[in-house]
C-alpha cells in the first residue's frame, strides 16, 4: 500500500467575513483604514510596508497577539475570523480603502 502525504488544504478566506469582523471589532480605531491612537500607523498600503505589516501574515500576527496598545483577539476571534480579517485589511490596503 502507498500512502501520499498531501499538504494541507489551505481554507480560503471569506472577504465578506472579514469586512463584517472589521466593522464589529476594528472599525472603532482603524475606520477608513486609518489609526485612532497612532495616527502614523495606519491600515494604508505604504505604513503596512513601512511597518513591516505588508503581508496577510503579519497582519494576522498582530490581530492575533496584539501589541502596544492594540489589543490580542486571540480567544475573541476564531482562527477562521482572523483569517478573514487579515485578508480583508490586506486586501483594501491594496485597494486604497
């Protein structure tokens, strides 16, 4: 018998998903792609870059863990929500907000 080790299957995410996790959860200090607290560091394409936060990876690391006065939504969030969430935020970086 010959088994195949076939990676796993990644879960694509679900950009309306992560535009209704943004609105419930993000909207109140990142509306507009924008930064209530720092208002350097943005949800923009080009802070993203500059930040170090250019990549759905990243992203989801901080929405995960939190830092400075961003908070972890680890436990508040499903790893599915994160994923969306990442997603969405990478995905209207791109576009401008």
């Amino acid at each position: 018998m010959i088994m195949l080790m076939l990676p796993p299957v990644a879960i694509a995410a679900d950009l309306g998903n992560g535009a209704r996790v943004f609105t419930n959860n993000c909207a109140s200090c990142h509306m507009g792609g924008g930064n209530v607290v720092n208002r350097a560091k943005t949800l923009k394409q080009e802070a993203l870059e500059q930040y170090g936060m250019a990549s759905e990876d990243a992203i989801k690391t901080q929405v995960t863990q939190g830092k400075n006065a961003m908070p972890a939504f680890k436990g508040r969030l499903s790893a599915q929500q994160i994923e969306d969430v990442a997603a969405y935020v990478f995905d209207q970086s791109a576009k401008g907000w």
